[in-house]
C-alpha cells in the first residue's frame, strides 16, 4: 500500500469512526428520550382523564342524589336513568347503568343491551366485560374505582380500549361509570413517536451528510495534494527529459566534434602522406616495372578506401550535429536534410521533397532547433524506409506564439494502434512524443492508406 493511500485512510477511518460513534449516540438518546417522553405524557394523560372521569362520575352522582332517597323507588329510578341519559361529554362520552348483578338499565349509545343481562359478555378477546367493572364498583362503593377493558366505540364501530370510572348505588343496587377511549391517546403517542423517530433520522441524515462531505473533502484535499505531486513529478520530468535531450546533444555535438577536428583531420593528413607516396613512386624510373606496379595498385586502393572513410566520417559528424543549424538556422538546415535525404534514395531520386517556410523567421533556442530537426529527420527516414513514399512537403509555420511543423507525405500510411501495441514498433514515433513534450508541445499524427501528416507544435519562449 502506498505511503499516501496510508495517509489518506489514518485520516479518513478515525473521523468515519467518530462519527458512527456519534450516530450510534445519537440513535440510542434519542430512542431513550423519546421513550421517556412517551411514558411521561401517556402518564400525564391519563392522570388528566382519570380526574376529568371521577369530575364527571361525581357529577352525574350529585344530579341523581336528590332522588335517591324518595318514597317512590321507581318513579325515582326512572327518572334518574332518564336524567343520566340525556347527559354527554365530548364526542364518545356517554354515562350507563347496570345493575350489581349484570343487567342492563340504560345505555344511550347501545339501547338494544337494556333489559338484558350482560354479566356473560365477552370481548375480542374472550374476556369477560362486565365482571371487572361490577367487582370494582362492589369494591369501591360510592368512591368509586378506575378499571380498563374493551368496549365497542359507537363512532369507529370496533372495540377499542376503554378507561372506565365505576360507583356503586346501594341504595338502588346500581352499578353507575362512564369511560373515555384511549385510541385518542394512542394517535398521539403514535404521533410522538413518529416526530421523535423523524428528528433522529433527521439528526442521523446530518450525521451522514457530515460523514460524506467531511470524507469528500479529506479526498479532495488528498486529490488536490496528489494533483500538486503529479504536477510537481511532471515538470521535474519534463526538466530531467529536457536535461537528458540537452546532454544528448551536447555529446552529440563533442562527438561531432571530435570526429571532424580530429580523427577526420588525422585521416586527411594519413591521405595526403599516401597521396604523396604514391605520386613519389610514379615518378620513379621504370614505371612497367611489375613491382612498382604491384605496390602502385594497393596503394590506390589503400587512398580510394581512405577517401571513402574520411566522407563516412564527415557524414556521421553531420548526421550527430549538423553545423547548419548552428551556423545558419533551422530552415537552411531542413532544406539540407531534405536534399540530402533525396539524394541518398538513388540517381535520379525516387523522393522528391520541398520545404516551406510560413512567417517572420524567428531565433529559437537551441532545444527547439534541435527538437524539430530530429522530427524532421525521423519524419523523413519513416517516409522513406517504411511508408514508400515519393512526395514529402515540409511546412515550417512561425506564429505568433507557436512554431509548428508539418511534414506530409504520400506514402501508404500504417496503422497507429498496431503500431503501438507490437513491443517493438513505434519507438520513432515515441521518440517524436518524448522529445516534444519536455518543451510543453504537442505532437499530432494523422495516417490513412493516402499518406500520413505530422504536425509538431513547440511554444515560442516568453
């Protein structure tokens, strides 16, 4: 693993796991608070509803007491029961009388259940309705109990939980209550819950967003650091490139040197001794002679093959540093290479290439010179030895910025891919890329079975 991946995830694992720490944190309080504040308003409601039932019951006991103690028990009933029925709260709140055995006196929201005995009914789930209720008002008398229990709520048309507040009549043997439904209570603690389960998702939604954009700009400060290196990397490449080009040249041009100055020179002079030898030695007497002949003949083929060696010499000195370019710039020099390159394809010459030169001619640096004059040469060689090509036209564009040249030729073209592909091909063309791009150029090339174009583009220095 790299040393910057390293970096990148010692700062990204800590705060991720800070932060599902505090996710966690935040999860847990949230459901405990919501808890507790569930428990304390279900609390707090019931104690509320448990005191409005008892106001309520003690209500209803005082409308009846003035006739609880009537001569006439039965009028008396009776009008009590009708009193009781006409009384309502809220939309559910009814008041119904049993007696303490289980028979039904009177139920506004269900009359079908007066007169009958209800002690056996059974909720939803087989329970016994009534006995809780009869047994709390036995227990409690006139004071009174609090019983929970299934009833049938009028307006949703199920059983639904009822808290139900008992008295005992003994004087009549009734068993007098009301109740209140709890599906109210319900709703708003179902309401709670889904507020409070909102704000921790909300809370956690946060906590993901902080997550993401905190790891998003860790990365972005690892991409920008990492762009900074690669662009750090680049320019020192492209200056050791440029220095590696640079130093290649210079050798180039010491060997050129060295062989023009020197070992040119010694074989001149070597020729220029055997030259005078062999003038000596026919001026001698006796020329029919056969032993001045025998050593006549090696020494002349001795001096053709001298004189061929010294012209071998002059062109590898050329080939590594022209002089042109030094002497008389990059378009003379092109214009050279391009007759020399014709003149070597034979007599008459089966290439036949032209230079064009395009804008005020500018003094560029050494680099550039060089750059675009072993293109050139490359260019040339290619079109020559693989493309098969009879035409080349190179194009020597100074612009106001730029200097661009373009040597097009009408050879049979190749394939680029398969070029690059096969290990062993291309590296002409790579070499073309690598010498451009330390100088911030750019090279394009462009071949089809028409002929192939090369255009290379170096930015003038400022």
């Amino acid at each position: 693993m790299k040393l910057r991946l390293k970096i990148l995830l010692l700062a990204v694992v800590p705060l991720l796991l800070a932060l599902a720490f505090l996710a966690y944190a935040v999860y847990h309080h949230g459901t405990t608070l919501s808890r507790q504040e569930k428990h304390a308003v279900e609390q707090a409601w019931l104690d509320s509803k448990q005191a409005e039932l008892r106001h309520y019951v003690k209500l209803a006991q005082s409308v009846i007491q003035p006739l609880v103690g009537a001569q006439d028990s039965a009028a008396a009933q009776r009008e009590a029961l009708s009193l009781l029925s006409k009384m309502e709260f809220g939309r559910d709140g009814y008041f119904f009388v049993y007696d303490l055995n289980g028979l039904s006196l009177m139920h506004p929201r269900q009359p079908e259940l007066v007169g009958r005995d209800v002690s056996v009914m059974r909720d939803a789930l087989g329970q016994l309705v009534l006995q809780p209720l009869l047994a709390a008002a036995r227990r409690s008398g006139a004071q009174g109990e609090l019983v929970r229990y299934l009833w049938h709520k009028p307006s949703a048309q199920r059983e639904m939980q009822k808290l139900g507040y008992v008295v005992a009549v003994p004087e009549w043997n009734w068993m007098l209550g009301t109740g209140i439904y709890l599906d109210d209570i319900e709703t708003t603690l179902a309401d709670l819950d889904a507020a409070a389960q909102g704000n921790i998702r909300n809370m956690l939604a946060w906590v993901a967003a902080i997550a993401f954009f905190g790891t998003l700009g860790v990365a972005l400060c690892g991409l920008a650091l990492n762009i900074s290196d690669h662009k750090q990397s680049d320019a020192k490449l492209r200056l050791l490139a440029r220095q590696v080009v640079q130093s290649q040249e210079e050798e180039r041009a010491r060997l050129s040197r060295e062989l023009h100055d020197g070992v040119s020179q010694w074989l001149i002079s070597t020729k220029l001794l055997l030259e005078a030898a062999l003038a000596r030695l026919r001026g001698l007497p006796g020329q029919d002679d056969p032993a001045l002949q025998k050593v006549e003949q090696p020494l002349s083929g001795a001096l053709d093959r001298l004189h061929a060696t010294v012209g071998e010499i002059r062109r590898i000195s050329h080939n590594l540093r022209p002089s042109l370019l030094d002497d008389l710039g990059l378009p003379a020099a092109l214009s050279h290479l391009a007759r020399e390159v014709t003149d070597a394809t034979g007599e008459p010459p089966v290439l036949r290439s032209e230079v064009v030169v395009h804008g005020q001619e500018v003094k560029l640096p050494d680099a550039h010179n060089t750059v675009l004059y072993r293109i050139a040469q490359e260019a040339l060689t290619n079109a020559v030895r693989h493309a098969q090509a009879s035409t080349v036209q190179l194009a020597l564009d100074y612009l106001p910025r730029h200097v661009q040249l373009s040597i097009r030729d009408n050879g049979q073209g190749f394939d680029y891919e398969d070029v690059q592909r096969a290990p062993e091909g291309g590296i002409g063309l790579r070499n073309m890329r690598e010498r451009v791009a330390p100088l911030g150029g750019t090279m394009t090339l462009d071949s089809s079975p028409a002929g192939t174009r090369i255009v290379a583009r170096l930015p003038l220095p400022a």
